[in-house]
C-alpha cells in the first residue's frame, strides 16, 4: 500500500533529473540529491544566513505540493523553482528588517578588522557579494547558475521557466552590471 506512511523508494539516481510521480516521492531521496546544490544557489540567491531555513522550507514545500508535479517532469526544475522563489522572498523580507533597523540603530556598526591576508579576502569576498546584492533577481539567478554553479544555459531556462534566449540576455545584462559593481568597488 503506497501512502505518506510508506512511500516508494525512489533511488537517489533516479531523482536527480528524471520524473518520478507525485504518489512516489520520496523526499529523503531528492533531499540527499539535491539539497547540496540547492543550498549553494540559496547561498548565492539569498545571502550565508538563509541557507538552512529557506532550504528546509524548500522541501517542506515540495511535499505539501507534490501533487503539482506535472506527470514526466524532471524534478530538479521543480525543486530549483520552489527555492528560488523562497530565496527571492526571503532576500526581500532580509532587506526590509535590515532597512528598519538601520533606521533605528543608535550605534554605528563596529568596524572589522582581521590583519593579512585574511582581511584582503574578506573585502574581496564582500565586494563579490555586494556586487551580487546589486543584480535584480532575475539576472542574479541566470549568473549565479551559469558562472559559479556552472550550468548549461538549456537547463537554466528550464529551471527558471524561461526561453534560452531570454537566459543568454540576462547573462548578459548580468556580466555587464557585475563588471561595473566590480570596477566601482575596486
């Protein structure tokens, strides 16, 4: 008898890219193949701080919503779709507390300093991620998954739901805003 009490086994392997049904999920199976590469596009989307909650956000939402899997749909996009859409909304709500409290702050932050190397990378790593901070949404994803999780441009439009033209524009538009946040900060 399949159910919520016993689902059926669906082999780490098969889950990664191929379509399994909404009645076989099992999101121990997708967790272990696919939380490693949705927690760094969290990472990227959505800042260091956001990974474990809207991760496992992420997959809670997947099984409540198993039954919105389409028939034959890969299951790696659907996931992707899910997180993203949680990163998108969590960097959203990060902004606005992070704008308030600012605004409310009596103290100015304290200044870091870490001697050496380690400073230097520290400031690098920040620019990095304020140039990032500075994309829109859409570009940063595109970005994210083609330079640094080094995915194919076909899979990206399909992750995101766009046409693969549409991608290559926003890649586009992407390097060139990152690029000049680069030369600014620099």
């Amino acid at each position: 008898m399949k159910g919520a009490d016993n689902p059926v086994r669906v082999p780490a392997m098969s889950a990664t890219m191929e379509s399994v049904q909404a009645d076989e999920l099992d999101i121990d199976a997708l967790y272990s193949a696919h939380a490693a590469f949705l927690g760094r596009v969290i990472q990227k989307l959505a800042g260091n701080g956001a990974v474990e909650d809207v991760l496992q956000e992420a997959f809670i939402i997947a099984w409540k919503k198993r039954a919105t899997l389409r028939r034959g749909a890969p299951v790696r996009p659907w996931l992707y779709g899910i997180a993203a859409n949680l990163a998108k909304n969590h960097r959203r709500g990060l902004f606005r507390f992070l704008r308030a409290k600012e605004r409310f702050s009596l103290e100015p932050p304290a200044p870091m300093g870490a001697p050496g190397d380690a400073l230097e990378k520290a400031e690098a790593r920040a620019r990095v991620h304020a140039a990032l901070a500075k994309l829109p949404f859409k570009q940063r994803e595109v970005f994210v998954l083609f330079e640094i999780e080094e995915l194919e441009g076909n899979v990206i439009a399909e992750m995101v739901g766009a046409p693969i033209g549409t991608v290559w524009t926003r890649l586009h538009h992407a390097r060139k805003h990152f690029t000049t946040s680069m030369k600014e900060s620099g």
